[in-house]
C-alpha cells in the first residue's frame, strides 16, 4: 500500500541524539529505515543509543517487547553512504559544521538515485539555502528540525528555501503529519528557524543571570518552572540540548543578526572550552551522573 507521502525507504545520517531518536520514529512507524554512520565505532554507539532508548520504552510500558523487536529489525546500520543509495528519504543528523553538512549534501546528491527523493537536514542553523545549491536538485532539499527528544517532542520545523518545489514541501509535510504522526510548523529560512531564534536569547539571558553571580541556576529555573508553569527551566534545558549546541546556535544567530543579545556569555564559552556540555558530558549547570 502506498504511503500517504510515498515514503517507505528512508535514510538517516548520523546517529547520535538526533539521528538515533530519527531512526527510531521512523522505525516506529513501520518505514524501513537505513542509518549511515562514517566509523564502526560510531556504528556502535548509534545502535547502543537506540538500544538504551528503546529499552527505557519497554521499562515505561510504552512498547512491548515483540514491539520492540519489529521496530529494531526495521533498522539497518552501515558505514558506507552509497547505502543509502534507494532511499526515498534522507535526513542528515551529522554535526552541526556548515562545510561538513555542505559536503554531505553534495555526496548524497550523487548517489541516491531516485530523482524525486527528499534529501532533509535536521541543522538548527545551517541556511538550507547552502545545502540546496550544494546540490544538482535544490528542488528535493528542505530543512525538517526535529526537537530532543525526538520520540517524546510532537513538533518538527519544516523548512523550505527559495528553491524547494511544492511537491517536495507537501510530501514532507504529509511525512511529518501522517507517517510520523508529528505536528509541522512551516519555518523561515532564517537563522533559528522559529524556535531557536525565540528559545536561545532566552537561554542566553539566563546564563547572563546566573553568570553575575547574584542568582544560583536551581532558583532561575525553579523560577521559570514554578512562575511560568515551563516544564524545565532554561538551565537544566541547556544542559539537555548541550551547551556546545547553544553556543553553535548563538554564533551563528550572531552571525547573522549581529545583535548583541545572541552573543554567547562568558561563562558559556568557557564552560564549553572545559568540556562541561551538560548531560551529554555528564557536567554542565548541573551534575547529570
Ligand atoms: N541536540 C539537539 O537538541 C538538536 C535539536 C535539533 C537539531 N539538532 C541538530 O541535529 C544535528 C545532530 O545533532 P546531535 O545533537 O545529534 O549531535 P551528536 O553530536 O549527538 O551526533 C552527531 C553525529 O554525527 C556524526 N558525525 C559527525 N560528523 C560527521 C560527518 N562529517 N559525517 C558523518 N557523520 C558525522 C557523529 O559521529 C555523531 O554520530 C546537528 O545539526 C544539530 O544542530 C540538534
């Protein structure tokens, strides 16, 4: 039976937070699903990433056991990117380095062989503009920004650039809604998209706060917590997104906006050069043991 998107083979690349929670979803709905990696060891801790997260399911009673064995066997994992080869979707979940994003681009373009297939980044602040032309089909290439974690959070940033074709944006859009059962926003192509350019002056600000020394982290975030009924407050949400990704997305929104409100604090900066990244470090505003 076809798809509501006409999407059943999707590729995936890259697999640490992001990629791993993409493959998941998508397994999760029954598509076949190939992740790509560069390295064995990066093969092993993506699959030991999705592992610890679908057995945390199955601890919560959100998925049965036989549940959890179909969604794995429709996983693959590799270490050659010409694997990818027959997907009809791509979503690149790599590190967030605009050369590296653009090479990748230009790489998938030459070896996923059908010419409708969507190739999507999950980038927070790469322009999709960049990675369109990076290729010989900027019609086929849209931002789709999932949030962490991706099985839990219901929203994906849609991204279009100038380029994108209106059959790729509906498929992506039904993708997001009816396949994955996810509610899309449609996003500029700016900056921050909607969510990070609204989200990171926020945390930013709070760092400040914290950084003058008049105000410890646990009463910033009890604040916002208990006074603005936010589920986390702003530092403890830093540390889950990773202080190294806060402090990407703020140059880049700096970058490009050159406004003094996105400047990265000192005290991020200097967090971040100590390895303290938050919880995927184990240290950042608080201790993730
Ligand atoms: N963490 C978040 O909350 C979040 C939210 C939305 C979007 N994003 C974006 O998703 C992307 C991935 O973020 P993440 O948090 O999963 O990062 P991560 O560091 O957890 O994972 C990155 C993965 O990419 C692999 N990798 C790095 N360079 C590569 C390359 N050149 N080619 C192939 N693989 C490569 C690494 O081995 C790793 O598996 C970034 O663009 C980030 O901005 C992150």
């Amino acid at each position: 039976m076809s798809a509501p998107a006409g999407i059943h083979r999707v590729g995936v690349v890259g697999c640490g937070a992001m990629g791993s929670g993409i493959a998941e979803v998508c397994a999760g709905a029954g598509l076949d699903v190939r992740v790509a990696v560069r390295t064995p060891d990066a093969l092993e801790a993506g699959r030991g990433r999705l592992l610890r997260s679908l057995d945390r399911s199955v601890r919560k009673g959100r998925l049965s056991e036989q549940q959890r064995g179909a969604l794995l066997a429709r996983v693959e994992f590799s270490t050659d990117l010409a694997d990818l080869a027959d997907r009809q979707l791509v979503v690149e979940a790599i590190r967030e380095q605009e050369e590296d994003k653009v090479q990748l681009f230009a790489q998938l373009d030459k070896l996923v062989t059908a010419d409708d297939a969507i190739l999507a980044s999950n980038t927070s602040s790469v322009p999709i503009v960049r990675l369109a032309l990076a290729t010989g089909r900027p019609g086929q290439v849209l931002g789709l920004h999932f949030f962490s974690p991706v099985p839990a959070m219901p929203l994906v940033e849609l991204i279009g650039s100038p380029f994108t074709g209106a059959e790729a944006h509906e498929r992506a859009r039904l993708f997001v809604g009816e396949v994955l059962g996810k509610t899309a926003i449609l996003s500029p192509d700016r900056t921050g998209f909607v969510v990070n350019a609204l989200l990171i002056p926020y945390l930013l600000n709070a760092i400040r706060m914290v950084q003058s020394g008049l105000v410890s982290a646990e009463t910033v975030d009890q604040g916002m917590v208990l006074g603005c009924s936010h589920p986390v407050g702003p530092l403890k949400l830093a540390d889950l997104i990773g202080l190294d990704v806060v402090a990407q997305i703020a140059a880049a929104l700096h970058d490009e906006f050159g406004e003094p409100q996105y400047a990265a604090p000192d005290l991020l900066s200097r967090m971040v050069a100590g390895g303290l990244l938050g919880r995927k470090s184990g240290r950042g505003f608080y201790a993730h043991p």
